[in-house]
C-alpha cells in the first residue's frame, strides 16, 4: 500500500502531533516487534500502512510531512500472540492510539473486533473501528479565569452531561456539553448555589455488546476506551472547543467542573473481550495478569485491571489527567473505584506509586481530588485511609442518614457521627474535615425521591431480571411502593426529603447532590440506571417540584453564609482558646446535655447539637458565634434551648415543618416538630 514519506520524528510527545508543517506519531509497546501507522480517508477507507521507522526503548515513533489536523489514523501491532506468556498482538486489528485527542465515533459490533483466545483471529476490524483524529487542541482561553475554590466552600452537583441537559426546558444543544454551556442550565445553576459540576465520564467510552444486542447502550460511561478523547456523542461538530467552551462559560458562572474517570479498568474486558486498543498495543504491560498469564486479574469487576504499577501505564494516566487539567481546563477529578490505583502485590498502599505520583505533581496536586475509596478485590473497601490532598464518597454517611431518618434503632450515635465529619474514619494524618464526601443519593442507586418512594428496587428495564444494582437501599415507601395521590403520604415523603437535604447541608465535610434530586426527579425505582438512556436516566424537568427546589436553594445559601458548617478542623468538644468554652455540645431535649445513658439508648430519636469554631482555629479565622441544630426523627418534642450571654437571642433559620419560613426570634424553648430538623444561629438581640 503506497502512502507519504514517513521520517524519524520524535520519541515525545507521545500521542499524534501538529507541528505545523506534519505530525509527529509516537507510541509506547514494550512487546511488540513492530507499530504500524494507518492513515484513513474520511470515508474510512485505508490509504497508507506505515511501519513506525525508530524506537527509544519502549516508545515507537516517526514523523509524516504534509499531514494536518483532522487527518483520521489507527494503529497496528506486529508481535507473538501467546496468551501463556501474556501476548495478544494481532496485527489484522486496527488499534486505538491510547494517546487520541478524538475518536470518530464508536466500535461496531462485529466478531471481528475480537482477536481470539487460544489462537488469533485473522479477520481485518479496520472498518467495525472508530478512527482516531489529529486534533490541534490550543484553545483562546481570552482573559478566562477559574474559580480555585477552597473545598471547604464547595458544594458539588453530580451530573450527567445528557441525563442533566437532554429534557432541559429551552437548553441550546441537549444531550450534549453545548447545552451545559446554554444560558437556560448556567441560569439554573447559578440560583441553585452549587459551585461544582462533577460530571459522569466524558472520556470516550464503548457501548458494551450485550447491551446493544438488548437494544440499550452505555449510558454512564464506566468503559473507557481513550483517555484522552472526549465522548463523541456530547460533541455536536466533533470538536474538541465545545468542551474547552463549556468549561469556560462555567467557570464565567463560578463553578468548577470536575471530571469521573475511570482508570482502573479499560473497556476490553477479559480474555474473551474486543481487542481495541491497550490488549493489542502490549497486553502483558496494560493490565495485570495472573500467574497463568492468559487470565487477567479482576479486582474491578469488569474483567481487567489496568496495570498501574508499570511506569508507562502510570505514565499515560498523569498524562491524561494533566492534560485534561490543562488543555482543557478542568479543575478536579472523581477516580472511580480508587482503591485499584493504588494496589500493589502485597495489597492496597496509599503510598503506591499513583499517590506519590499525583501528590507530587505540581499541576495534579492543586486539583480537587475525590477518591471512590473501594473496588471488589481482596482487602478493597478502604474508606477514610487515603492520605491528603484526596477527599473521598462517604458511603457511610449516606447509610447512616438514611437509617437515621428512616427510624431505625440505635441510629443517634451514628448519626452524630455523620453529621460533624465522621472523624473516626478522617480526622488523622493531618485530614481535615473535607475529606469527607457527603452524599445521600449519587447516580449509582435511589434518587432523593425515590428513597422515599420505594422500599424494592425496579430495574426490568435494564433486562437483567431485576438482579443488579443494590439490594439493600435503606428506603421507605410510607406503606404505598411507588407513586401515589395519598396526600397523607406525599406529605409525608416531601417532609423526610427536606430532613434529609437539611441534614446534608448542615453537616461538617463535603457536601454532593444528586442533579435532579433538588426538584424531585425519579428514576421510577431504578436504582441502578447504567443502561437507560431514556426518560428513566434523565432529568425530568416538566415535573419539577418548585418549592422544594426554592427549599434546597435556601439550605445551600445558609450553608454558604455560616463558616461554621464548613470547617476544616474537626469538632471534639474541647475548649476553645479565645473563650474557654467547647467547640462542640450534645444536647437532651430537656436542655442538659447528654450522658452514657443517653448515647446507649437505641429508642432514641432525637439528636441536638450545638456548633461552634473548632477549638484551635486562628482567631483569624473566628467567626460567628454558636449554630444550635435539632434533628427528630420522632414525635414532637419541645425544646429547651441553651443559655446565651446577655444581649443574644437563637434565631430560627431552617426549619423543614416550615420550609421558607423567615427568620424570627425563639426564646428560651422551642416546639420541635415531629420528624424535623431546625437551625438556629446564635445572633446579637
């Protein structure tokens, strides 16, 4: 196959480069014997087969003049295929460079996608492949400036690009990061108050075969197939600015984007998946292998693990996250299933070589850094034992809180727990309370509305019979599963939904909300929605609750007006420096405080708490005086409130019995309502 000159290049960058007069291909592969650069019209059609002419060490390369970006491309690798030994390398695939900026869209099923198992499948997959595009990914930033929020200020939003935006009431573009950037979801965002967007994968990933066959597709986005390339169906011109555009339009709007990623696993599964990219370029390198080396280890539940303990491995993922925290401006990252990137022979480490790596960084260390702190390997749930600067999703507090309201006993202890940081898991090695993720809902499970709504998950229509997502999902359903027009019930589940946004935006650590959760979205039950890319999985705006919306934006503007619920120390209720007095007091209704006796009764109900600046905070950093929170998840009770110094008052500002209601003097007793949180702030007469 005839085809331009190709000359010696250079070993870096690696990935396809303009340089303005040609493009530079390097490649990594230890393995291989030789790389083959394919070069493809529009129509997809291949039109030079190029071997990549030099090595240096590991990293293949070479340069073609006259190529500009838009050029499309795949590889090839030339190598034994002896799955005993590790080796997959079968040169009739065409490969994925893991280094694309953009991919032309998604693999078509195809047996010949697949290498072989036990011997290798000759069959071309050049024309069932998405090609890889050169992209030229500088972007006019102008006078762009990002937001470089504390932690201890933020208040995430967990999104999905389509879900959020694909029913969105007059959003240019829905479905796609255009409509992210529309004035319609800035406007809405803005009123709301979060101050970040942690959004589902963006990076291209594969809609898996099982699921095209039963007519549905990836719609999360846990399957990465290029870590650098954004998902082809969010671009509307398969341009790399929409997204660069809808980060500034964003940050214009002072909220931060934060990005789910996935590495982990890739998405080619075990010895009997696709050979895409990673298995056909240096299988023995990407992932890891057992013993018996034609098995891969599964620590993710996908069917691979990548190997990030081998230096290019690691490699490509710094590279792709300084690259998305650069070229194309994001401010953080959500590592999906963390504990795998930090897994060594002998076990998790949180000094494996990714966090020592990331915490080093001189651009990565400054992120927002989140960690999914478990996987399904052995020893793989390690919440609270990441080291700083990583935050983690706090499971344990969304169980908590659910159980707590839901009425289950011996529930106050943890519950106090949950809401002042969950130091017992965090407060160590210099963490702050930030670590802390706090969560109720997030899109893996039950929506805020259907926490309350249904006791059973309903996922039949992801055609798995009903068996996946979680089992035990700490809902009630007010005795009716599912809708109702009960007005009994509808109040009552409104009510437990406001006691459950109170309480996370209210308590010490991170607070995330689900997007939708804020106006009552429903998934109709299912709690496991990967799959359903219909109204199942996306927002539905024409039913929004709006006043529970107003309620939500209240809560978060409270939150963001009162440092005291947004502290970095931990409360321990030791005595202050500038006053003598606790940061922190557990409070009996009756107005004394609590005992032994108190915390070991499993019928209680009812938790008091007062906050104060955390004892060791600079003076200056004092601020406010003392916020009194009540949390009943009983009959009512009334009240008897702490003494204050002469010439302060408690003034209510939340309470979820009487939501919106202005802020109003109280006095010395108050009646709690049943099943109620209340916030009063301590303020001058």
């Amino acid at each position: 196959m005839s085809g331009p000159e190709i000359l010696a290049g250079s070993p870096a960058p690696l990935g396809a480069t303009f340089d303005g007069d040609g493009v530079n291909f390097a490649v990594f592969s230890q393995h291989a014997e030789a790389v083959l650069l394919c070069l493809f019209d529009e129509h997809g059609a291949e039109t030079a087969r190029l071997p990549l002419p030099e090595r240096d060490g590991d990293i293949w390369y070479g340069r073609v003049p006259g190529l500009t970006p838009g050029q499309h491309y795949g590889l090839r690798a030339e190598g034994p295929f002896s799955p005993r030994d590790g080796h997959r390398f079968n040169p009739s695939k065409l490969l994925i460079d893991p280094y694309a900026r953009r991919l032309t869209g998604h693999p078509i099923w195809h047996d010949a996608l697949f290498g072989g198992v036990e011997a290798p499948d000759r069959r071309d997959s050049a024309r069932f492949m998405p090609k890889c595009v050169v992209e030229d990914p500088s972007y006019d930033w102008g006078s762009h400036k990002a937001p470089n929020r504390p932690i201890a200020e933020s208040v995430i939003y967990e999104a999905h690009v389509k879900g959020l935006t694909k029913r969105f009431p007059d959003a240019d573009h829905p479905g796609h990061f255009l409509a992210l950037a529309s004035d319609p979801v800035l406007e809405h965002l803005i009123k709301l108050g979060v101050t970040a967007v942690e959004l589902l994968p963006v990076q291209a990933f594969l809609n898996d075969r099982f699921l095209v066959k039963k007519g549905l597709v990836n719609y999360w986005g846990y399957q990465t197939l290029g870590f650098f390339a954004p998902e082809p169906r969010y671009l509307t011109q398969g341009r790399l600015w929409e997204f660069q555009y809808m980060v500034a339009r964003l940050h214009s709007a002072g909220i931060e984007v934060i990005l789910d990623v996935v590495y982990n696993h890739s998405c080619e599964g075990d010895e009997n998946g696709p050979t895409l990219a990673f298995r056909g370029l240096d299988n023995r390198s990407y992932y890891r292998l057992h013993d018996d080396k034609r098995f891969y280890i599964n620590d993710t539940g996908t069917g691979n693990t990548l190997n990030i303990e081998h230096p290019m491995v690691l490699r490509m993922v710094l590279d792709s996250l300084r690259y998305w925290a650069t070229t194309m401006g994001v401010d953080g990252f959500r590592f999906d299933l963390c504990a795998t990137l930090g897994r060594t022979p002998n076990g998790f480490d949180p000094n494996s070589a990714f966090f020592k790596a990331i915490r080093q960084d001189p651009v990565l260390a400054t992120k927002k850094l989140i960690a999914e702190p478990w996987d399904i390997g052995p020893g793989g749930y390690q919440l609270g034992g990441y080291p700083a600067p990583f935050s983690e999703w706090n499971d344990k507090y969304r169980d908590g809180v659910r159980r707590f309201w839901r009425g289950d006993l011996g529930h106050v202890p943890v519950m106090a727990d949950r809401i002042t940081g969950s130091a017992g898991l965090f407060d160590h090695s210099g963490r702050p309370a930030t670590a802390s993720v706090n969560l109720i809902t997030a899109h893996d499970g039950f929506t805020l509305t259907d926490v309350v709504s249904y006791v059973a998950r309903h996922n039949e229509a992801n055609g798995e019979d009903n068996r996946d997502g979680h089992g035990e999902n700490y809902s009630d359903n007010f005795g009716v599963e599912g809708p109702t027009e009960d007005a009994g019930i509808v109040a009552a589940r409104t009510r437990r939904r406001r006691n459950m946004m109170a309480t996370l935006l209210l308590s010490q650590g991170t607070p995330m909300i689900l997007a939708g959760d804020e106006l009552g979205n429903s998934q109709m039950g299912n709690n496991n929605a990967y799959a359903q890319d219909t109204e199942i999985g996306w927002v539905d705006w024409d039913k929004a609750d709006h006043e529970f919306m107003a309620f939500t934006r209240w809560l978060i503007a409270f939150r963001k007006a009162h440092p005291i619920l947004r502290q970095n120390r931990f409360l321990h209720s030791q005595p202050r420096k500038v006053d003598g007095v606790p940061d922190l007091f557990w409070w009996r209704p009756d107005g004394t405080e609590m005992t032994r006796s108190d915390w070991t009764n499993g019928h209680l109900h009812v938790l008091c708490a007062e906050f104060r600046m955390a004892s060791g905070t600079p003076r200056y950093a004092q601020a406010e005086e003392a916020i009194y929170l009540a949390f009943n998840a009983g009959e009512a009770v009334d009240l008897v409130l702490p003494a204050l110094p002469a010439g302060f008052q408690w003034v209510r500002h939340i309470d979820t019995a009487q939501p919106l209601r202005p802020a109003e003097p109280v006095g010395t007793k108050l009646r709690l309502a049943e099943n109620s949180v209340v916030a009063l702030v301590e303020e001058p007469a």
